[in-house]
C-alpha cells in the first residue's frame, strides 16, 4: 500500500530549484531574450528591422536570379555553339513570321 502524504509542503528554493534557475538564466541570455523583450515592446523598431531585412532579402534574390540567369546564358550560348548555330532555329522563326503573315494578308478587312 502507498503511503498518504501528509499536506506538508516545503516552502521555499531548494537547491534544484536554484541550480534550474540559473540555468534557465543562461539558457535566456544565451537566446538573447532581451533584444527580443526589446523588440516587442518597441513596435516601430521591429517593423523598420523587418523592412530592412526585406528589402535585403530582395536586393539578394535579384543578385543572384541575374548571375543564375548569366551562367544558364552562357551555357546555352555555349551549347549552341558546339551544335553548329541556330540556322535550324532561324528557318523555323522565319517559317512561323511566314506563316503570320499569310493569315494577316487572307483575313477580310485588311
């Protein structure tokens, strides 16, 4: 059988008590908890940082879509270098130009 506990309760920090809170002291500076109270409780701060940081977020991705975009292009230029040109592409624009322009000339009203 268990035995009752009788309804004392100890008052007070224990040892354990303070060894966690000084961990959990840690733990906060640690985390920066301060610069993030900061941030709450100045909300005008914290929306000006979040501009900055989208606005640097966007000058990044249009930095690095150009230089992607640079590098498929010079690739590509590249390629089609090795297969001879475009003449194939050229033929088929013409075509398609050709093509246009026959329609635009058969349709009533022009």
């Amino acid at each position: 059988m268990k035995k009752k506990q009788t309804g004392k309760k100890k008052s007070g920090m224990g040892i354990e008590d303070l060894k966690l809170t000084q961990k959990l002291a840690a733990l906060f500076e640690a985390r920066n908890i301060e610069e993030y109270i900061d941030m709450r409780s100045r909300p005008l701060r914290l929306i000006y940082w979040n501009f900055i940081i989208g606005v640097s977020r966007g000058v990044g991705f249009l930095l690095g879509a150009t230089v992607l975009g640079a590098i498929l292009i010079a690739f590509g230029k590249h390629a089609l270098h090795k297969l001879g040109g475009m003449p194939w592409l050229g033929e088929k624009i013409a075509q398609a130009f050709l093509y246009i322009n026959e329609i635009v000339k058969n349709t009533p009203g022009n």
